[in-house]
C-alpha cells in the first residue's frame, strides 16, 4: 500500500498543489495496479502530524510519500532531511506560529528520508519533469510533517517514507511572478518517487549535493 498526502490551502491560497497532485498521483498509481490512496493534512502544527499518524494506522502503508508546496521553487523538490524544529515565519491555519520549538520534544535533532532520494530524481528526470534533492524542508508545517512521519515510522520499522516539495501551480505562479508547474507534472513526479521506492532496495550513488 503507498500512502500520498498533499495539505490544504495556507498563506492566502485558494489550492495547494501538493493535495491535487497527490490526488492525481494516487489514481496514476491504481492505474498502474498499485494499491494508492492519497490524505488531505491540515495545514496546522499538531493536527497535521495527529491526521497522518491516523492514516498510517488506518492504511499501514509500505510507501508514504508526503508532499507540500514550495511557492518560489521551479523543482520538483525530493527533501533530504527533515529537522526537529518549529520556527513559523508565518501562523498556520489555526493560527499557531511557534518558534524555536521542538516537533518532538527529547527527539533526535533530525532524520533523514527513507526514500531512495537519488534514484528517486532520476525516476523524475527520465520523465522531463525538473526535479532535485533538496538539504531543506523549512522549518513550517511541511518540515513538522517530514520530521514527524520519519519518528513514526521509527517506531514502526515497517515501511519506508520521506517528504517532496513541488512548486506553485501554472497559475500560481503566474499570480505571483514566480516559477510554476502543472498539476499533472508534479502528480506523475510524486506516482514515479511512490513506484521507484517501493522497487528499490539500495539507492543510487550519484551526486546530488549542494554547495549553498
């Protein structure tokens, strides 16, 4: 079983391209065969990471891909590692803007993804889409989850997950002047990082660093 999750709208707009792509993708991969189902979290501290932990007990998914938008990027965004720190530049959904505290308090100070980050790229370049490997989440809702699903299935030991970033929408970033890509792009791109992970025992070796 591969469990997507997208977030609903924050920050003013109206659609969050990680929930429609994550919708997507989870239809592409049951076409393929595979069994997919996609949650939407809410975009607020806590409640996000109660949310997933239910979908992981209700679905017991091998594969969890969680996706969140990164308004600005012009990548598909496969993240390397999720850290344990709540610093919100701006409040939630709910109105909650902690800083300089603690996802999980007395947890280790990071996790790194379970994906097979670089193969995982490579799946999503093979497809003409731009992807990378990012050395950041953020420190918003999207890290809170990253970090909070990896100590999940820390404890679970039974599946594999990690988190990607997708860029606005087309007309997001057409609203905003900055870079932007069809909801069916990232949606193939987040069904390629569900199916190459759940293929692939041992990642590639390539470069994929960053030197900033």
């Amino acid at each position: 079983m591969i469990l997507l999750t997208g977030f609903e709208p924050f920050g003013g707009e109206l659609t969050n391209p990680s929930w429609l792509a994550a919708e997507r993708a989870a239809v592409l991969l049951r076409d393929q065969g595979r069994e997919a189902v996609a949650v939407e979290l809410p975009c607020v501290f806590g409640e996000s990471i109660d949310a997933l932990e239910a979908a992981l007990v209700r679905f017991r998914p091998d594969v969890v891909v969680c996706a969140g938008q990164a308004g600005g990027r012009s990548r598909v965004s496969v993240e390397r590692v999720g850290i344990n720190v709540d610093d919100a530049r701006i409040p939630d959904n709910a109105g909650r803007q902690p800083v300089d505290e603690p996802v999980v308090p007395g947890g280790p100070a990071a996790y790194f993804s379970s994906l097979p980050i670089k193969a995982c790229r490579e799946a999503v370049a093979a497809l003409g889409i731009p992807v990378e490997v990012s050395q950041t989440a953020g420190t918003y809702v999207c890290n809170h989850v990253f970090y909070g699903l990896m100590h999940l299935l820390a404890e679970r030991q039974d599946a594999r997950g990690g988190f990607v970033h997708v860029p606005f929408s087309t007309g997001q970033g057409e609203a905003h002047g900055q870079p932007g890509l069809a909801i069916d792009l990232m949606a193939a791109a987040l069904a390629a990082i569900a199916g190459t992970t759940a293929e692939t025992a041992t990642d590639l070796r390539v470069a994929a660093g960053a030197e900033h």
